[in-house]
C-alpha cells in the first residue's frame, strides 16, 4: 500500500506528466507566433484580463473549421483576439469572421491585434452586447462554426441563437463548459453553474445536434463543449 506521501508524490508526477505531454503537443501542432504573443503583450499592457483559449484548444478550433469547410465564422466574446487569430487563420480566401464585444477598449485591442496578424481584412469587430447584436446577424447567416466565449449566464439563449444562425454540418463550440459543477445539477450551484449546466444538458439531449464536452484546458479542469448540427 502506498503511504500518503507516496500518493502525493505519485500525483504530482502525474500532472508534471500531462504538463510535459502538453507542452509537447503544443510544441508540435499548436506553436504560437508572434502575432499570437504580441496579441497577449498587448491584452497584458491594456489590463485586460488574461483569460483566452489555451493554443491546443486555438488549434481545436482550426481544425473544427476545416472539417466543416468553414467560410464564415462567428466569435461571441473576442477579448484581444487570440481565439479570433486562431479562426480567422483557418478561414479560406474570401472567408469572413464576425466577433462580438461588448467592450469597446477590447473591441481596439482587437483590432489592434488582427491588423499584426494579418487577418484584419477578413474579420470584423461588432461592438455591443451579444443578445442585441445576434438578431441582426440573420441576413448574413448560416455561420459554419460559432464559438461561444463571452459572459456565461446567457449561454443557453447563445446556444438558441447559434442554432439560428447555422446550417446542418455547422459546428457550435463553447468554452467554459467543464469547470466547477457545470456538468451535473446540483442544489448549491451558482447562476454561472447553472447556466453552463443548462447549456450542457441541451447540448447533450438535442435531436438536432451530437455533442461532446471536452476537458481540454490546461489542467484538464475546464474545457469546450463541442456540438456538431446534424445533417439528417
Ligand atoms: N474568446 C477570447 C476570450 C473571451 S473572454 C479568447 O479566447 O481570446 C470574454 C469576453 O466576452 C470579454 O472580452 C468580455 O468583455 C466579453 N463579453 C462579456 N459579456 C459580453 C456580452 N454580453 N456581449 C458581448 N461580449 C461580452
Ligand atoms: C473566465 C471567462 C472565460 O471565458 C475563461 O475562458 C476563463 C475565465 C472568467 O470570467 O473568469
Ligand atoms: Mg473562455
């Protein structure tokens, strides 16, 4: 029988395991650039809060957009753009992403950071609150992928509103859907819980979609719930 000091050893091997086997990864399929660096220097410098996608999950989110053949790509919460470099990355010629912000000092950053990573000729930054803005997004509609990644209560209205705005085949991605008690009802849930876990728990049941959640984030603690709209 291992003494408690031996487990503790032994978990802390493993997670410098999962550490090194991620940085590994990281290494060999998702190296950022210095368009990616510079777009958290600039987040860094501005105050902004550093909490972005992780680049396994930037890379998660490239290769979803080829397997559905994105060409228009919606972002609800762009932060300083480090995701939206990710995905304006793996649109094709021509291709269009939209990003929505309800911070206009964000919305510069943003800007700011597509510009150096030279995507800013296929992207656009809408400035407001993503529940306003979605209704106009219906004529420029179906978006092939949307991520979701702004505030966390209105995730099930945000889900609605994805469903809207795609196509079967499109993909629906959410960050934030693994962390806390996201992924089971519980009595003591906070409203941010609840509302993830709602998002969850449609997600999971929906005729029209196949999903999965994902642990994928750094420490495995947090991760994407991934939906793919059914073609049938
Ligand atoms: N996707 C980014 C991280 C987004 S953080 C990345 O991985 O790089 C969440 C962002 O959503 C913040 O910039 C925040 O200002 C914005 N946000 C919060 N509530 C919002 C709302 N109601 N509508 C639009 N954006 C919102
Ligand atoms: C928070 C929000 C996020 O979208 C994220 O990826 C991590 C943290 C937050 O509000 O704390
Ligand atoms: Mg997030």
């Amino acid at each position: 029988m291992p003494n408690d000091y031996e487990d503790v050893t032994t978990l802390q091997q493993q997670a410098q395991t999962r550490r090194e086997i991620e940085q590994a990864i990281t290494q060999l399929f998702a190296p950022e650039d210095e368009a990616l660096r510079s777009a958290l220097a600039s987040a860094k410098e501005a105050g902004l809060p550093l909490i972005q996608i992780s680049p396994i999950q930037g890379k998660l989110l490239q290769l979803l957009a080829a397997a559905c053949n994105a060409r228009k790509i919606l972002e609800i919460g762009s932060l300083a753009g480090y995701s939206g470099i990710w995905l304006a990355r793996a649109l094709p010629a021509g291709g269009r992403l939209i990003t929505l912000e309800i911070n206009p000092k964000h919305a510069e950053v943003v800007r700011d950071s597509f510009k150096r990573a030279g995507v800013a000729d296929r992207s656009e930054v809408r400035v407001g609150k993503a529940l306003d803005l979605l209704p106009q997004l219906e004529g420029e509609a179906p978006f092939d992928l949307v991520f979701i990644d702004a505030d966390k209560t209105p995730y099930p209205q945000y889900l609605d509103w994805a469903l809207r705005l795609t196509r079967p085949g499109s993909i629906i991605v959410a960050d934030n859907c693994v962390r806390g008690k996201r992924l089971w009802k519980a009595a003591d849930q906070d409203e941010v819980e609840a509302s993830v876990y709602e998002y969850n728990r449609r997600a999971a049941s929906d005729p029209r979609l196949v999903s999965l959640a994902l642990a994928i984030d750094n420490d495995a603690t947090d991760g994407f719930t991934i939906s793919v709209v059914r073609q049938d």
